[in-house]
C-alpha cells in the first residue's frame, strides 16, 4: 500500500474498468467473427471504391470476389476480411482486361472506369497498352480506400462496443459508485487489486501478430490478417473469479428494501453510466492508464522481467 | 449524500484526464516479421534486394561523432525486403566510393538499384507499427522514413563491389564500450509469434557506431555470406564491458572479414561495430514460448564495420 490510498483506489477502479473492457473486446471480437463485420464491410468499401454502391446488384464486384486469387482469401462462403493490395490489384486488372477484350465494356461501371482512366493518366510511364494503370498505382489506390475504411469499421463498430459496455454493466451489476465506496473503506480490497494489477500488467498490453499464407516460404509476401493467439486479451481465471466477488445482483434486494425505489435506482444508475462510459473507452486505454498509474506509484521504475537471450549476458 | 456522489463522479474524471495526460510508457515500437524469412537470416550475415530509391543524399555526411559518421543515406523499397528501409554506405566521402556513390545518387527518386550488405533490424527510427510485406506508409517521405530496417553498411551496389569501406571511419569519435554495452544489456524487448509471424515491440534504441575490443572465444565460424564469431568485449582499459559473450558478424569479402578469417580463439582485435537484432536469439526465444507474449533481454549482436 502507498501513503496515497486515493492512488490505490484510483488503479483499482482503473483496473476493474481494464477487465470488463477486455470482456468487451472479446464479445465485440466474437460477434465480429460471427457476423463477418470485417468481411462485409470491405465488400461493402469495394463495392463503393468500384462504383457500385447504391446499386442492388453490384455485379462487378461480385465478379471481382469470384476471381480465383479473392477466392483464396475466403473461407468457404465467407468473404475474405483481408485482401492485401496487390491481390486486389492484380484480380481487378484481369476482371477488367477480360472485359474489354469481350467488347462489353459496357459492364464496367462508369465511375470506375474513369477512376482507372484518372489513375492511368497521372502515371502515363506506368500504363499498359490497355490503358489500365500498373499494379502498384492501382494497389496505393485501394491502400487508400481501405484506410478510410478502417475508420469507418471503427466509428461503426464504437456504437457496438458502446452498447455492450452497457450490457455488461448492467448484467454484472458494475457499479462505479458502490466499488469506489468499497475501496475507499476496505484497504485489505485496495492492496489486493493492486497485486492483481501488477500481474495483469506484466504479461504487458497485447502484441498483436500476423499470419502468412505460405509460412514456409521466406520470400516476403503479404501477410494475411492478424492471428488469433490473442492471450492476453482473456481473463484469467482468477480475475474471472475477482469480477464475480465484487459485483452481482445477490445483495440488491435487500439494499432495494431498505433504500426504497427512488433513491437505489438514483445511485445505481449514475454508477452503472459511469462504468458503461469507462468500459466503452476500450482495454488499450486502461491498460495504457494503468501502467501509468503504476509508474507514478513505484518509487522508482519496476525492472521488467528479462528472459536472458540465448548466447548473450547469462541472466 | 450527494456530495459524496459528486465526489465521486469527480474523482472519475480525473481518473480519465490524468490517464491521458501522464506520460505513456516508452516500449511502443512495434515491427511485424515474416517467421520463414526471420529462420532463412538468423545465420546469414547480409542481405540481397531489388531497391526503389526513393531519396537519397547528395553527398556523405561529415565526419564527427554521432550522426556526423561519413556514411550516405539513401532510403527505399524492395519487395524482397517488405518493409520500409534506409541503407548507408560507410566511408562514402572516401575516392574508392565514388562510382557507387554516383550510382546510387543516379536513381534518386524512383530508380532501381540492386544492392546487398549487412541486414539490420534496430528500433534507431522506428515507426509505430510496421508489418513485413504489409502496406506500411512511407513517412516521412525523405531519406529517413520511420523504420526498423536498414541495410547497413552496403556492400555492393549495383555490380559495384564496396567490401573495401569496411574500414574504421578516420577522425570519427565513436561511442565507447562502457556507454554502449550496458546500455544494450538493459533494455529489453517484448516478442509474441504466431505460426508464421513473429512481433517485437521496443522502444527506441541508441548508439550506432562503438568502438571496443573484442577476444574470439572461439574460431570464427564461416556461414554462407562471411563470417560470424563469439567474442568477449573490453573496453578501452581493457575491463570487460558486458559479461559473457556477444556474436560478431562479418561480412563475406569485406576488409573486415579478411582481418579475421585466419583468426583463432584467443585473438584480440580492435573494432568498430554497430548493434542489431540477434534474429538466431530471437528464434530461440519464440521456440521456448510458443505463442505466448514475453519480455525478454535485449537480443542483439554486432556488425563490425572495421578493425584496426
């Protein structure tokens, strides 16, 4: 325990807020798996960046998800959630040649072929006989494209997490006001979120990896998407454990009896606003506050744990 | 009552304000690798890759200390290397370096150059986040893009053979042992793989050029592309300035490697070095963790650049 107790409570609520968002990025990551949220909003992007969207039947889109090198990428009939750029460019540039030589021009949207004629002009050296500009131009413009729609995914699904923040407050009964109190009052509670923190703290925030679709090669080539090793956004077993103690329905009806109706639904509802708006801020937050508030904690700065490298100082 | 309820409500917010506004931890460096490649340059000592130069120096850098090295930048692409890159010839104001250095100022914005030298992954200037064959930005677009990857020293451009300015820089002060290698040794690193991808996390590393002394415990060992040794280092009173033993790399057909291929256990040389990522180390951290994220001690070893 510090000399500050306020310290202390402030890196346990911090650290409460840091689990139930990890709760929430698993739920949002799951629904997001069964949804095909990533897939569908890039077929979405696609459809957009072609010129199809608005239009019930984007057939050229649906031609370009059908080209043997988009096939790869899906899962059975699920949509790719990842296409890297050049296989983007190089499938569309088949889909269109293909087009033309079939003297359907006609088929390509009209905003994408000037898009291509826009493109093929600003890098004339670059443009094959066809007209079509060269893969790499072709490749930064769908770069572009997806950019933005990161943050679109990312505004889109900000509601979502929103919404389960507040599925999860109230499920667990996650009261902001009703933990601060306990923490204020309960040093033995405090001392003990503390030590939890640091544990979490030390497996550090989640390192995200890639996967390659041709692990074997050591050529470089576009990585897949992100892997789903994904350990340190889980709970463990002991902090699934801690959530269930400190908070839960069991205690309320007695607290609803002896507050009367007004007054518990008052308390409760700014507690649970509260945590539903810390939660909804994500788990990199907390965790990055967390690991701030543990710094200014310390004395001094807490030596990582070193696994000695291998040939190098022994440990 | 409501006191208390506004207290806390304000405590809350400070919660979040001041979470914001302290200063955040320095390990945010994060660069995304290919595992097979990683596997394939453990052990090798160069690199070969298909360049687009995108910008480079007009001329070598004056000789000083510090970034004054002597060195020309230039900074690029290659598909071969997947990943934003800067590659420095050393002692480019030197006569012997001229035609190289005409070649590489030649394609200055968007020419091709095929070059090859010493591989170098080292958080100097780093960018947030980069993944190998990913779509990483080029930024900022000058002759020193955030990276993480270098080709440094070269050794050929073109069919240019420039192994003979692997030699120390006249009149640079490099940095010493005693303020390079322990600063090494207490750093540390965060790795995490997947099957096919290995991540690492840092923060941002310093010093470029040391000078110090080496003690081969062992022959040097010839791989593919040079030479690599374990030595002891010593600092200029010859005490050893890091415990244990560091590897050496020496690049095939350098004057480097020429100094030392004869070598034997036992012999001490003075040298002119600069750290990177020790790939092998690394390896054999991800064998022993699996999928599971980690810290670990800063895994690196030594280009030599020169011996005296």
């Amino acid at each position: 325990m510090t000399g500050f107790p306020i310290l202390d409570v402030v890196i346990g609520l911090t650290f409460i807020y840091l689990l139930l968002a990890l709760v929430c990025t698993t739920l949002m990551e799951w629904i997001a798996h069964v949804r095909n949220l990533r897939g569908r909003m890039l077929e979405q992007g696609t459809r957009r960046l072609l010129g199809e969207d608005g239009e019930k039947d984007a057939k050229f889109t649906a031609a370009l998800f059908q080209h043997t090198l988009m096939q790869d990428l899906s899962e059975g009939k699920r949509k790719p959630s990842y296409v890297p750029s050049k296989t983007f460019a190089r499938a569309l540039r088949d889909i269109v040649r293909e087009r033309q030589t079939a003297t359907d021009a006609q088929q390509i949207p009209p905003r994408l072929q000037a898009s291509l004629q826009a493109l093929a002009s600003s890098e004339p050296t670059q443009t094959d006989s066809q007209s079509l500009p060269a893969i790499p131009a072709l490749a930064e413009w769908f770069d572009e494209a997806m950019d933005r729609l990161s943050g679109t995914y990312k505004r889109k699904t900000r509601w979502i997490v929103l919404l389960l923040a507040v599925g999860v407050t109230l499920l667990m009964n996650a009261d902001t006001v009703k933990l601060t109190t306990n923490l204020w009052h309960n040093p033995t509670l405090r001392a003990f979120l503390v030590e939890r923190a640091k544990v979490r703290l030390d497996q550090g925030p989640p390192l995200e990896t890639v996967e390659y679709a041709d692990p074997l090669n050591p050529q470089v080539t576009a990585p897949i998407g992100t892997d789903s090793t994904r350990s340190p956004d889980q709970l463990l077993a002991e902090e699934q454990a801690l959530l269930g103690e400190l908070f839960g329905w069991k205690a309320e009806r007695a607290a609803f009896a002896a507050q009367g109706a007004g007054l518990w639904l008052f308390r409760h509802i700014l507690g649970w606003t509260l945590t539903a708006l810390a939660v909804s801020l994500g788990a990199p937050f907390w965790f990055s506050a967390l690991d701030r508030f543990m710094k200014l904690r310390a004395t001094g700065v807490v030596p990582p744990k070193y696994q000695a490298a291998p040939g190098s100082k022994p440990a | 009552m409501i006191a208390r309820l506004i207290a806390i409500s304000s405590a809350f917010a400070c919660v979040a304000l001041a979470a914001d506004s302290l200063p955040a931890q320095a390990k945010k460096f994060e660069v995304r690798l290919k595992r097979a490649w990683v596997q394939k340059f453990a052990d090798r000592t160069t690199v070969e890759a298909a360049m687009t130069v995108r910008h480079t120096h007009k001329h070598a850098n004056s000789v000083k200390k510090g970034g004054d090295d002597g060195d020309i930048h230039f900074s690029g692409t290659s598909p071969d290397i997947g990943l934003p890159f800067v590659a420095e010839v050393v002692n480019a104001g030197l006569p012997a370096q001229q035609p190289a250095m005409q070649a590489i100022i030649a394609q200055d914005d968007g020419g091709q150059l095929a070059i090859a030298g010493a591989w170098r992954l080292w958080f100097e200037h780093p960018a947030k986040k980069q993944t190998q064959g990913g779509s990483n930005a080029f930024e900022p677009d000058h002759t020193n893009p955030d990276h993480s990857f270098e080709i440094h020293p070269a050794s050929k451009v073109d069919q240019l053979n420039i192994g003979g300015s692997f030699i120390p820089i006249a009149n640079y002060q490099a940095y010493d042992a005693d303020t390079a290698f322990p600063y090494f040794d207490s750093d540390s690193v965060t790795i995490k793989a997947s099957s096919s991808g290995i991540s690492i996390r840092s923060k941002k590393l310093k010093y470029n050029y040391v000078e110090f002394e080496i003690e081969l415990t062992h022959d040097p060992k010839a791989v593919q592309d040079g030479f690599i040794g374990l030595a002891r280092v010593f600092n200029d009173q010859g005490d050893e300035a890091a415990d244990g033993t560091r590897r050496m790399i020496f690049v095939g057909g350098t004057k480097a490697a020429t100094a030392i291929q004869n070598a034997s256990a036992g012999d001490r040389f003075r040298v002119l070095g600069v750290p990177r990522l020790n790939l092998k180390s690394v390896l054999a951290l991800v064998n022993k963790n699996g999928t599971k994220q980690f810290d670990a001690q800063l895994p690196y070893e030594m280009i030599i650049v020169g011996v005296h």
